[in-house]
C-alpha cells in the first residue's frame, strides 16, 4: 500500500510520486466458466501473502466465481461467498490465507484505509472486487477485468501487472493457464 509514501508527498509538496509501470496485456477469451477457474488455479500457483488482485468488470461478469475458483486451488474447502454485505471476508486455507473484499460500497479511498487492513493486506494474499478504484493505491498488484460478451458463458478477460514484482510474475502465471488450457 502507499499510504505512506502519499503523506510523505504532502509533507514534502511535491505534485506526485512515479507510479509504477503498468504492463497490460491484449484481451483474451474465457470460453467457459472452467477457463475462468483454470486462470485462477494459474494465479493461485504463483500469489502468496502480500500479493494483491484487483478484479473489475460488471454486474456478474464472475468475480466471485474466479476468487471461488481461487480459494479452491490454494486448497480450501469450505465455500466462498460474496462480500457484498460484509464487505471484507478473511479465510484461512490450507496454504495461504485469503482476504476477500468487495470495494463496490467503498465511497473514497479513505473509507478503504479506514477499514485498517494493513496487517491483513500483508499476511494474506487479497482478492479485491471492483477493486478498480483503489488501483493508484497500490505499488505492487495484479489486476484482472472481466467483461460479457455476447457469447453466453463466454467472458473477455484482460491481466495486467504493476510494479516489478507483479510483472515479473505474470508470465509464468499466464503460461501455466495456457498449458492447462486444453
Ligand atoms: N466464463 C465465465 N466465467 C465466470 N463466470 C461465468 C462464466 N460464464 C458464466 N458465468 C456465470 O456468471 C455468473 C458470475 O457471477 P459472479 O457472482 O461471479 O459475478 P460478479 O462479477 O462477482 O458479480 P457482482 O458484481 O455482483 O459481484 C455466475 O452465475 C457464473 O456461473
Ligand atoms: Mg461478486
């Protein structure tokens, strides 16, 4: 999170920081519900505690799906649901544990550092939906967009990585949904 280095900003005046490079890569097709849950086994294999996702895209266009295709692969049996209401959902698993948000009621990024999820942010790997409004907050994180389309079933999915950590990653994430793609 940069929280910090935001009010160092403001005790120094300068205008802004450098953000972090955004590596973007060209959309590409989620045929099935099944695709979607191999890309998360893919980002499962590769996350762990720290690293953060950043899931857009509209009403049902399978946010949840992923983050429960996702909680699966790190191992964890009991179901996920949707944080709608609670707004923060914390799972343990059998690897890492899991913090599931859902930014949709979120106001103002202040309401989000209000929540004081700094520790969990850090021991946890996290699953933000509609996590497109807090994306200047972070220095490291993975990002991945969900759209319909006009194929029932069928969802056009883009993955971008900033920072050197998170884009250094990526490939290898990628390139294992890829082999597990039949
Ligand atoms: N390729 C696909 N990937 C993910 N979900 C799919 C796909 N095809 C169909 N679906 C269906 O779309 C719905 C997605 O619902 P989900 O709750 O995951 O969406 P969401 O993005 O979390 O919505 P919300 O914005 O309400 O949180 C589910 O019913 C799921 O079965
Ligand atoms: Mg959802």
């Amino acid at each position: 999170m940069k929280r910090e280095a935001k009010s160092l900003v403001m005790v120094c005046n300068m205008s802004s920081l450098p953000t972090a490079a955004l590596l973007k890569l060209p959309a590409f097709s989620l045929k099935t519900e099944a695709d979607t849950a191999r890309l998360a086994a893919a980002y499962a294999a590769q996350l762990g505690a720290g690293d953060v996702m950043l899931l857009s895209g509209g009403l049902a266009a399978g946010k949840t799906s992923f983050v429960r295709a996702f909680a699966a692969a790190l191992g964890m049996s009991e179901g996920v649901s949707s944080p709608t209401y609670t707004l923060v959902n914390l799972y343990p698993t059998s690897t890492v544990p899991l913090l599931h948000m859902d930014a949709y009621r979120l106001e103002n990024v202040a309401e989000f550092y209000d929540l004081g999820l700094e520790d969990e942010l850090e021991t946890r790997i996290s699953m933000i939906e509609w996590g497109g409004k807090l994306a200047a907050e972070f220095d490291e994180v993975f990002e991945l967009d969900l759209q319909m389309t006009n194929q029932s079933g069928a969802r056009l999915a883009t993955v971008s990585a900033r920072g050197p950590r998170a884009q250094a990653t990526l490939p290898a994430i990628l390139e294992r949904f890829r082999r597990a793609t039949p």
